[in-house]
C-alpha cells in the first residue's frame, strides 16, 4: 500500500458530497488505483453512517473484492473500532469472501467473536475455522482458553456457537 495525502483528501471530498451517484463512481475507481493507506479507513466510516443500499453494496463488493494482503492489518483495525454492528459483520465477512490470509489475526478476531451479535460472529468463526489448522497446539489452546475465560458472560445462543468454534479450535 502506497501513502498518499492528496489521493486521501480527494477521496474524502466526494463522500462528504453526499452524492450516491459521485460516491459510488469513485468506489468503482478505487479498484483500478494502487491501494492506499487510509482508503479502507474512509469506506468503513462512510459504510457506518451512510442508509443509501447503492453506497453499502458498492463498499461490500469493493472489499470482498480486495486481493492486496497489504491491506489486512488495516481491515483489521477498523474490526476493532467500535462501529455498528453491520459494519463489524461486513468487515468480518469480507475477511473470508477476499480470500486474504487472516491467520496472524485470529486473537484478534476471537476477541471479536466474543462480543459481537451473533451474525457478526459467525462471520468471525467463518474465518477463524479457515486457518485453525494451521496454528500450532499452543496457539489454539490460547484462543480456546481466550473463550473460555468469557463464555459464562454469553447467551445460550452465543454460548453454543463459542462451543463451537472451541469444537473448531480443538
């Protein structure tokens, strides 16, 4: 990923438009530019708080799309900011429908599971399972003791997915 100011700036100009037609063009734009810092960034924050479906489903399919492993470590700090639900669950479910390695990140993503709605953490399992078999014994037996010390703070419904993705994790 490139480091770009202008590149940033311009692009937060069009959202702030509030022109789905100008927004959603310059979405689709995105994917013949290099990646830059900070894009995934504006797209997350303009998926959070825009109602327009055009706009959402643009940002869906820009990053599922993604193909640049450059650009995980910043999908992964946006899963950890506190955005709507929604959000959360597009980010989580864009991890595994890029088909990007998220293998170093699964603490981070079993923290996630643990206190999200329980779409979002299927999404979250959905990834975590894809590379469960390859962490060691000790890394799964860290995520499996990470769920353990909050499983008793879950509803029934969430009890059982965290069981299992231990069931996974095992």
């Amino acid at each position: 990923m490139i480091k770009s100011d202008a590149k940033l700036k311009k692009l937060s100009e069009v959202f702030k438009m509030n022109n789905g037609k100008l927004i959603t063009e310059a979405i689709e734009l995105l994917r013949d530019e290099q990646p830059f810092e900070g894009a995934i960034g504006l797209l997350v924050s303009l998926y959070d708080r825009t109602t327009e479906d055009e706009i959402l489903h643009s940002i869906e399919g820009f990053m599922n799309d993604i193909r640049d492993q450059s650009a995980v470590p910043e999908i992964i700090a946006e899963i950890r900011n506190k955005w709507k639900p929604e959000t959360t669950r597009m980010l989580a479910s864009s991890c595994w429908q890029s088909g990007l390695d998220y293998s170093s990140y699964t603490t981070e993503l079993t923290n996630v599971f643990m206190i999200s709605d329980y779409a979002t953490a299927i999404e979250c399992l959905t990834v975590i399972g894809e590379s469960a078999a390859t962490h060691s014994p000790e890394k799964r037996h860290k995520l499996i003791n990470l769920i353990d010390n909050k499983i008793e703070l879950l509803n029934t419904e969430m009890k059982n997915l965290a069981l299992e993705l231990k069931s996974i994790l095992s």
